[in-house]
C-alpha cells in the first residue's frame, strides 16, 4: 500500500491541530509543522543506523517541543492524535496486489508481512489492511515495532516465518528496499523480490534481489501458480 506524498502528514497535522484547540492549547501551526517535520526525520535517521525509534517515542519528542504546560490528558490526547489512533490515513492498493494474494490463498500459498513501522503504529497499519479488505490473506506479521527489530535484522524475518511453519529455504520475501528487505532477506537464506511496481530503488551501492518485478502479479510466474 502506498500514500499521495503528503497524505499521512496532513492528517497527522490536522489530527494534532483538533487535539490541541481541544485541550486549549494555544500552538502555532508552524510550530507543529516544525515539531512533526523534526521527528520524522529523527525516525529515519533512527531507521538508517538500524536503532528502533518506536512512534510512541516520536510522539513523546513532539509533546515535549510544545513547551506548554500540560497535563497527562492533554499529553495522552495529543500522542492518540499524533499516532492517527482514530483516523486512518487513506492508503492505496498496488496494482495487482488483491488478485495475487487471492490466487495465493487459493494455492494454499501461507503468507507474512514483514514491516518496519515509522510513526505510524502496526495497530493503525493493520487497520488499514483491514480496510482494504487485505487482512484476512495474511498468517502471520512482523511489524518491528512488536518485534523490536529493523529489518534487516534476522530476527524480524525469523517472527514472520515462525506462524508459517516454514525454514527460509522455502520462503519468498518481497520487498522494494535493497538495503533492507533485498539484503535482509537474502543473508536470512530466502529467495529475494524486489518490487518496484511502486517506487524505484536507486540505492546502487546495495546487493540487487534474486528476482525484480513491477507488478505483485509475477510472484505467480514466479512460483508457477495458477492465478
């Protein structure tokens, strides 16, 4: 699933707006724009050297650029907003994406999510899976904010395939970062995908995935699936 740029942070923006003018705190949207634009980047700066920086720990970081003072409602209010727990951010489906994994059930195909969450919790990312009517194709998730792990970490790669009763050998991962699902998943001894159906990867300097696809609906191919 992939977002209009901008998407998520509008609506963690207004989320936080309606929190605020709520509670009666007075912020400048500049203020928040800065405070949200700060911990973003302290996410992947986290992400990149491989130190989990959960989104609770993204909204504890914005509560305290407020500068106001506060009371625990009001923190607890603004963290609900920040971490969008009652508005889903719209979200759209990959071309091809419902059809491959109905043909993959149908083949008995057992399937796993392997996510390395940013500010958005995996409560919030499984809603909107549910949303989309994608949920019940799937067995198993590892979203690293459960884990504690990054990819490419073995140990998120081991949590998906554990409800899958299957040894790496025998697992697919597909994935559109070289330096974290192509790399993760290959020195974990699954076969690698990269997916680019969405966005290309233009990091060179990282191993390139066993197969490369641009549309969910090679994995058949891939597998010699009927779809």
């Amino acid at each position: 699933m992939w977002e209009e740029p901008g998407t998520v942070r509008e609506a963690r923006r207004r989320q936080v707006e309606l929190a605020l003018q709520g509670n009666g705190l007075e912020v400048e949207p500049d203020a928040i724009e800065t405070g949200l634009l700060a911990i973003s980047d302290r996410q992947r700066e986290a992400w990149l050297r491989g130190e989990l920086f959960q989104p609770h720990d993204g909204a504890r970081h914005f509560i305290e650029t407020l500068g106001h003072e506060r009371s625990e409602e009001h923190d607890l209010a603004i963290a609900e907003a920040l971490l969008l727990s009652s508005a889903r951010p719209e979200l759209n489906v990959a071309d091809g994406l419902p059809e491959t994994l109905r043909a993959l059930k149908g083949n008995d195909v057992r399937i796993s999510i392997v996510c390395d969450v940013g500010l958005a919790p995996s409560t919030v990312l499984r809603a909107c899976l549910e949303g989309a009517g994608l949920l019940e194709y799937f067995d198993g998730w590892a979203f690293s904010d459960e884990v504690g792990h990054y990819k490419p970490a073995p140990e998120i790669f081991e949590h998906a395939l554990q409800p899958l009763g299957v040894e790496p050998a025998d697992a697919i991962h597909v994935g559109d970062l070289r330096r974290t699902d192509v790399a993760g998943s290959r020195s974990f001894g699954m076969t690698s995908v990269r997916y680019r159906g969405v966005a290309e990867d233009d990091d060179l300097e990282s191993a390139e995935a066993d197969h490369v696809i641009g549309d969910h609906r090679e994995i058949l191919d891939l597998m010699g699936l009927r779809a």
